[in-house]
C-alpha cells in the first residue's frame, strides 16, 4: 500500500477504533518520518496504552534526526574550516549554536523533529505521571480478598459468575490505568499549572504530591500559589510534605524534592539546543528556572495563609500552620503562635452549650477584646462545678502570658494578674464567686488558692455581698462567708475606723439620679483602706446582717444586703420593712396559719431588734421592743385573723401588749383601713365584714361604739342603692369622707321614693353618722323627712314631722345661750313650717293655719311679714268656708255645752308681746309700722275669726242669740263673737301694734 493511501488511512480512522497493532501497522509503515512524528503528536487518546504506543513510534522517528543535527554540529566545528568564522565565533558553545541553527535552517525537518522529540518527552513524562496517579486510589485489600459466599445461592458451579468474572477482567485491562476524576486527554492538553491548580482546589494531594515531584521544573515556580489554593479547611498535617520551609544556612527556601521521570536530560533539552530554538523563534518553548522563594515570601505566604483559615474560623488550622512553619525555620510567627494558643484554648477547651450557636472566634475578634473580656470569655459557660478549674486552666496562664507581655514590652505591671482576677470576681454571679472563694480558703495550700492574700478576699467577700442585688441565696451567702479568714483580737482605733467606713459607706449607697445602684468595684475601693483588724470588725458586722437578712427572707420580705447600711440610720425606712414583715410574713406570700407561727413571727421581728451596746445592732436596731410589737399586731389585725389577735393579747410572750389604749388605738387604726379598702359597704360580706369584726378584738368602749355604729350606718346606707355618679354606686370611702353627712341622709331620702315613711330607721341612721344627742341634726333629719313626704304629696306625714320639729324647738326655749347650730335648727323649723303652710295642694287649711302659726311663733322678726301675708291670702281664700261653718254651729249651740277657748288666742298675745319687747330693739320705721299694723289689724281679725268661738262664755246668749239672728248676719261674722273675748283680742292686738309703732307698754 503507497504512503499516500496510508495516510488517509490513518487520518481517516477515528480515535475510538485505533489501537496498538494499528498505530504500528499503519503509522509504523509510513516511511515518512516528519510526518509520523507529527501524527504522533496530533492524537491525545484516553486510553494509555494506545497512547503511549504513539508516543514512543513518534519519538522513535525522531532519533535520526537528532543524530544527524549532532553530527552537524561536531562536521561544522572540524579544526581547519571556515577560518574567516574564527574570528567571529567567540568560543565553542557559540559556535556549536551556531553550527546547529545552520543546520536547522538548512534542514528544516531535522528543526521540526527536533522540536517535536522535546514535545513528545515532555507527553510521554505527563503520561507516566497519569499513570502513577492513577494508582493511588488503589486498595490492594480490596483487589486480593475475596469474599465468601453468603448464602446457598453462591453456587461455585454457577455459569453467570465465570461470566462476570472475565467481563471484570477485560474492563480491569482497560481501565485499571485511569482517573475517575481526571481524563488522560484533558491531563495532556492541559498546561500543568492548571492541572495542578485543578487538584489542589479538590483537594487531590497525594495526585498533587506527584505532579509536583515529577514535574518541579515546570511547577516549582507556581508552587505558593497553588498552594494557596487547597481550601483552608485542610489540616496541614495533610500536605505539610508540600509546604514551604527554610533552610537556615542559606535563609532561602530549602529545596523540594525534585524526582523526575528521567534521570538524563535528552540531547534535544539541552541548553545548546534550546538556545537554538530560542535563536530562531521569538520566545523560547521552554521557560527558564525560577530561583527559590526568598525568606520574606516564604513568611508572608504563611502569614496569609493563617489569616485565611482564621477568617474562615478555623483556628486549629491556623495554629497549626504556625505550629509547623515555625518548626519549619519560617520566623515572624511566634506572637502570633502564641495568640492563636490562646484563642484555640477559648475555642476547643471552654465548654459551650450544644443548643448555642456563637459567633465565630477570629484572630481580629480576639484582638479587639480587652483583657477582662477575654477573661470573662473564657469563663462565659463555666459552672459553679467548673470555675475554678477553668480560671487555673484557662485564665492564670493567659493572665501569665499577659504579665510576660509586659514585661517584654519595657512596661512591667506585676499587678495585672490580680487586678484582672477581682474585676472578674466582682463582676460575677454570687454563685460563681462562692466556687472561687472556696477554692481560696486560708487553709489551702497557697499554690493552690486562686486569691492568695487573705485581706483582698475579704475585701472582694464585702464587696461583692454588699453589692449585690440577689435577695433569695442566703445559703450561697453564708458560704462565702465561711469561706473568709478570721482574724484575732481587734484594736479599737481600728473598730472606729470601721465604724466610721460603715457609717458612710450607708450614705454612699443610698441610690441617686445619677447613680442608681453601688457597683461592687466601687465598694471594693471603698473597703481598700480597712486594715485586717478593721476587716474583722465589718465582717461582725456582716454577720449580723447575714441573720438579719436570713430571717427577712424566712418571712417572706427579703431585702438585699445594701440595705442594712442604708438603713442603718434610717429610723423610717426600718418601721417601713418591719410593717411589709408583719403584713407579707408566710412563706410564698402566706401568712402564719396558727398562733404558734405569729409568735414565731414577733420572736423573730424583736430579734431584728438586737440587744447590747457593744453588739452591733439588728435590721430594726433604731426601733424599740415595744414599736416592734405594736408593728407586729396591727400586722396581725391586718391578716383578719382576729381569733389569733385575742389570743395572742393573753398570752405572757407579749409583754408589751398590755395597754388598753394602745391596742384601742391600733385595734380602731386596723378597722379603719379595712373599712377604707372596702368595695362594697356591706358589712356582712369582704373588708368591711373584717372591719366590724376588727372592733372585736378590743374592750368595749365609746370610741369602738362609735366606730361600729358607723359602719353600720355605712351598710345601711349602701343598701339604699346611693350613688356618687350616674351608674356608680357610692363607696365607704366616699362616706367616710363626706364632710356634710347629713347630705347622705339627703341621698337616701332622694333615692328611695317611700323612705321617709321610715323615720325611725332615717333618725336611728343619724344617730350612727355620729350625730347622736346632736338636736340641730335631728332637726334638720325632720325637714328633711317632711321635705321628702311634702314631694311625694303626703301632706299628713309632712305635717306630723313638722309638728314634732315645733315641738323639739320648743323644748329648747329654756336655753339661754343658744350655739349656732341651735339657731341654724329654728332657721329650719320655721322655715318647714312655712313651706308647708303655704301648699295650694294641701287642702287642711285648720293645719295649714296652724303651721303658719308655728312659723310665725319660732321665726326671726325680719320674717313675721312674710308669714302674715301667706296667712292673709290663706284667710281671704277660706273666708266663705269658714262661714258656712260659722254658720252650722249657730245651728247646733242649743245641743252642744260650750266650753273655754284654748289658748291659742293667749299664745298669739304672748308671741305679740315678746315681739314687742323685742322689737324695741328693731328701729322700725313709723311708715313701715303702719303698714304692719294695718295688715297685723286684718290678719289678726281673720285668725281669732278661726279660733273655736263655740266653746267660749256667755253660752245661753250666744244661743238665743244665734236662734233668732243666724239666717239674717251670715255676711257679718264679726256680730258673732261674744263681747268679752272680742274686746280681750282688741286689746292684745293694740298692744302688739303699739310695739310695731314703738309706745310703751302701759
């Protein structure tokens, strides 16, 4: 077959269908060596052993080229020839390049074949490379054991398993020599740094290991930068065969290991020979060696490289990298190392909560806390278990690391670990600081304690108690308080300068505007100056308020240890705690259930008060036994537990509860508040069913009657439905501080239309307001009530109450010195009497007369008038009913016995000449003593013509009289009135009007 056909033969043939035989049948017969070569290098397959049956036919064709461009070399450089060259050839090494780029341009086939021999070496060794990779993932524990069967079913004899098993032996032929991950074309074609970059970016470092090795010539160059491309999760543990180190001797990178797959350098890679190639082209094919890194690359690189995974929060990773680049000679890593120890402790060895998620650690993070921070960090998620082991394995050599910093630094500060240490101690929870404090007791070993110095735990002991907010962990508190050093004998000069540091330090802890709440550090300061003899006498002090504080929380008020300073001087502020314990005692809020637990309670609140001089004082020190106690009891009376109360007044553990007045006064105090705190004025049912049986408790007494008659008029009252406003009824409150309460008796008459019907319960309730024995109240309770009947139009009852006010009044004509109330009460009297006497709807004109009459006897002078003109026109409207009356008593004298007039004509001149001995006084005007005259002539007429003349004197004449002369002087009542009583009236009306015009009484 001709070269030609060949040719096509092989350019036609597709790369899934060429293999070994067919490279050497086809290619192989092909004369042409430039173009076999060239074939060669064309085809990239997949499958290596194909693969390489082309690469060593092409580098098999390119041998003779390579002798010939030798031979060239050594013909051209014979001594003898070309003399004029000599001169322009400097040595030998130019004059073989020179010889050879002579040939090459002669021979242009030689060139190419050349060139292509360096090409297909440079494949072969990538091929080489594939192949090794390719070996890597192979488990030789897996290709040699064979498992047994399993089962009946794994039949030896079985015909499909042959089958499988020769299918599984070709495909091992053909692929045992490839990479899942990578094709044998894409690693040809592609330049090596990418491949390599490829396999550090998917983490491939026994394959990147290879490529490296076996091809550092063409990678070495690249290395930190691929490098820098395995993801900052990897250990470096896993590539530190890769990593960078220095050599001390040169302070350069050290060598790597350079093992390539080829022991000699091809003729066609030499320098003679590349230097040709780069002669006749532009740039050379090959690149040139690149040096080592240099030291600073090599640190900066690791720097960087660190500052990457700690971004990424790695911090065992980053540490590490510092571990093995300084274990590599790489410097500039040491205070780096040494943070990243730290903060790896922080990270791996503090114990976190599993349902938290933090934050990630960073060195920038780390760097920016402060120094307490990072002590509080460390402690974050410590226990009460735990602290103490933490601050010995965590803190104290941070806090070391600190102090050695310092002292490096030119700025020694030997106090630092201790300052830090307390910052801590104060700033954290009680229980915490408990677990410090015990793991500092002066009788450990001093290597052992956390503070060593016995003064500075009491200071922090005082400082943190005092500070504290916490009102419940008294058994915490007490174990620090154990925990303290106690010292001996006390000087006294020393006792008064902690008397005088407690006396203000309770200044200093009463809260401000400005500052709220006393921080412990603050305390701490204050606390510094005691000496240890000083110190002895606070924590007395602190023992005291320990017991204090405990029994306040036992009875359900607890206070925080503050406040026994603040109050230390504050006699009010401890009468205020001692009346909370009285009213709030009981665990969980309850009270006492039984007298035993009362007593319990005043027991304990007489403890508060602490005893002798040289003791230092209790909660209630400011109070005495006998204010603790009176305290105690109203607490009691405030429960409502009043069958206690009584028991507990009997009982000789109460001593101080033997005045009658006091516990009067506390008992009243005590029914007072329960009556003010009512809702309801029921006295039956809730706080005012307390109050009345509050009054129990003490002996009878006027003020306890009192008291108890008032809230019964409350509930009374309250039952009446009264309102303060539209829709709200009204409140005991409201009652107790109505100033006016007869204006409640006003409300109840106003809301219940038939009350006045009630008088007895109206007046009885007067009486429970407090107005008993008051006759001016009754008296206006009366008006009231006949106010009340006059709306609703029950004239005879607006009367009979009107009636019994006149007479009240006239029981008070015996008093010479009248009060203004008394006055006020005649005021109202007459005042009734009028308006009752003037109704158009009441039609018993003999009471209404009589009323008026009433009014004109009780009013002041200046009213008289007022009256007598309501009476006038009363008289003129009745003037033809009282005649016919007249009228038929004419009729019947003959059958009826007359008898004397009452006294009403004598009381009407007693009352004109009382006015006229009054009026003496009056300087009434002779004008207006006329007119009075004139109008008393007619009134005065008109009234005695309504006097009972039928029972008067001079009987049998009146008869014969009337017999003879009634049906002829109906019109003339004046005819009828006998001639004695007639001229006795003129004369009392003559001397009431000489009074109103001022003569004298003859």
């Amino acid at each position: 077959m001709s070269i030609n056909n060949l040719c096509t033969q092989w350019l036609e043939l597709q790369d899934a269908f060429i293999t070994a035989d067919k490279v050497n049948d086809i290619l192989g017969a092909i004369n042409d060596d430039p173009w076999v070569a060239a074939a060669c290098a064309d085809k990239i397959l997949d499958d290596v052993v194909v693969e390489r049956a082309l690469l060593d036919l092409g580098i098999q064709r390119t041998l003779s080229a390579v002798e010939r461009s030798k031979n060239a070399m050594t013909t051209l450089i014979a001594p003898g020839e070309n003399d004029e060259e000599d001169d322009l050839v400097q040595n030998e090494t130019e004059i073989r390049r020179a010889s050879l780029m002579t040939h090459f341009t002669m021979y242009t086939s030689d060139e190419l074949l050349c060139h292509l021999r360096i090409f297909l070496l440079e494949r072969l060794d990538r091929l080489q490379t594939y192949v090794e990779i390719s070996k890597i993932g192979t488990n030789p524990s897996e290709t040699e054991v064979k498992e047994e069967p399993m089962d009946a079913w794994d039949d030896e004899d079985d015909p499909w398993e042959e089958a499988v098993e020769e299918g599984s032996k070709t495909d091992d032929n053909h692929n045992n020599e490839s990479v899942p991950y990578l094709q044998l074309s894409s690693f040809l074609r592609r330049e090596l740094i990418h491949t390599a970059l490829f396999l550090a970016s998917n983490v491939h470092i026994k394959a990147l290991t290879i490529l490296l090795q076996r091809h550092a010539k063409s990678l070495h160059a690249h290395r930190l930068r691929i490098l820098k491309h395995i993801p900052e999760h990897v250990h470096p543990l896993d590539f530190q065969e890769l990593l960078p180190a220095i050599d001390p001797s040169t302070d350069s990178e050290t060598n790597t290991l350079d093992t390539p797959w080829r022991d000699f350098v091809d003729w066609t890679e030499t320098a003679e020979c590349t230097s040709a190639f780069t002669q006749l082209y532009a740039t050379g094919d090959v690149s040139p060696s690149t040096p080592l890194h240099t030291i600073s690359e090599v640190s900066q690189w690791y720097q960087e490289r660190i500052t990457q995974a700690d971004n990424a929060g790695l911090v065992d990773v980053a540490l590490a990298l510092v571990q093995h680049g300084a274990s590599q000679g790489v410097p500039d890593l040491d205070a780096l190392g040494e943070e990243l120890g730290l903060l790896t402790r922080l990270v791996y060895d503090t114990p976190h909560p599993l349902d938290e998620i933090e934050e990630d650690w960073t060195l920038a993070r780390w760097r920016a806390l402060s120094p307490a921070a990072v002590v509080q960090a460390y402690l974050a998620y410590s226990s009460p278990e735990t602290v103490a082991d933490s601050i010995r394995r965590l803190v104290m050599p941070y806090l070391y690391v600190l102090e050695a910093r310092a002292e490096r630094a030119g700025h020694p500060d030997p106090d630092i670990v201790n300052r830090l240490l307390y910052e801590y101690v104060l700033q954290t929870p009680l229980q915490l600081s408990a677990a410090i404090f015990d793991s500092s007791k002066p009788t450990l070993p001093n290597t052992e304690r956390l503070v060593k110095n016995d003064e500075d735990m009491a200071r922090l002991a005082l400082a943190c108690l005092y500070g504290s907010d916490n009102r419940d962990d008294w058994a915490v508190m007490s174990k620090i308080f154990e925990c303290l050093p106690a010292w001996g004998g006390l000087d006294m000069d020393d006792g008064d300068e902690a008397d005088t540091t407690l006396a203000s330090l309770g200044d200093f802890v009463i809260p401000t505007t400005s500052r709220p709440r006393c921080t412990p550090q603050e305390l701490f300061i204050f606390f510094g100056p005691l000496t240890a003899s000083a110190l002895s006498r606070v924590l007395d002090v602190l023992d005291v308020h320990l017991e204090s504080g405990e029994i306040l929380s036992r009875w359900n008020v607890p206070a925080p240890l503050r406040w026994f300073l603040q109050s230390a001087n504050d006699e009010a502020q401890q009468r205020a705690w001692a009346t909370r314990m009285s009213r709030r005692a009981g665990n969980d809020g309850e009270e006492p259930k039984d007298e035993d637990e009362w007593l319990d309670l005043l027991e304990d609140m007489l403890k508060l008060v602490g005893g002798g001089d040289e003791a230092p004082r209790g909660a209630f020190g400011l109070l005495t036994k006998e204010e603790v106690t009176q305290i105690f009891f109203s607490g009691l009376l405030s429960s409502g537990n009043f069958r206690v109360a009584k028991s507990v007044l009997r009982k000789s553990r109460t001593p101080y509860l033997s005045d009658p007045q006091i516990i009067e006064k506390q008992v009243l105090a005590s029914a007072r508040e329960f009556y003010d705190n009512a809702s309801v004025g029921n006295f039956h049912q809730g706080e005012m069913k307390l109050a009345y049986e509050c009054l129990t408790v003490a002996k009878p007494s006027p003020s306890i009657q009192r008291e108890r008659e008032f809230i019964e008029a409350t509930s009374r009252i309250c039952s009446f439905n009264v309102v303060s406003r539209p829709g709200i009824p009204i409140s005991p409150i409201e009652i107790r501080l109505e100033k006016d309460r007869l204006s409640l008796v006003a409300k109840v008459l106003s809301s219940t239309e038939d009350a006045y019907k009630h008088a007895s319960v109206i007046l009885d309730l007067v009486h429970k307001l407090g107005y008993r024995g008051d006759v001016a109240a009754e008296v206006k309770t009366r008006a009231m009530l006949a106010d009340a009947a006059l709306h609703a139009e029950d004239f005879d009852r607006a009367a009979e109450s009107t009636q019994q006010m006149v007479d009240i009044i006239r029981g008070l004509d015996n008093v010479s010195d009248e009060a203004e109330s008394l006055k006020e009460a005649r005021e109202v009297c007459w005042h009734s009497c009028f308006q009752l006497g003037r109704q158009t709807e009441f039609h018993n004109v003999e009471k209404k007369l009589g009323l008026l009459a009433h009014a004109l006897e009780i009013c002041a002078p200046e009213h008289m008038l007022d009256v007598l003109s309501v009476w006038r026109k009363l008289e003129g409207e009745n003037l033809v009913t009282q005649r016919e009356k007249l009228a038929d008593r004419k009729t019947n004298t003959s059958s009826r016995k007359r008898h004397a007039a009452p006294s009403a004509a004598a009381s009407i001149r007693a009352r004109l000449r009382d006015l006229q001995q009054i009026g003496a006084n009056t300087g009434i005007s002779a004008p207006e003593a006329a007119a009075a005259a004139a109008l008393a002539t007619r009134t005065f007429k008109s009234v005695a013509a309504n006097f009972p003349f039928s029972v008067r004197g001079r009987q049998s004449q009146h008869e014969g009289r009337g017999s003879e002369e009634g049906g002829n002087n109906t019109n003339e009542p004046d005819h009828h009135i006998p001639a004695d009583v007639s001229t006795h009236a003129k004369q009392a009306f003559s001397r009431g009007i000489g009074w109103l015009i001022g003569a004298d009484e003859e």
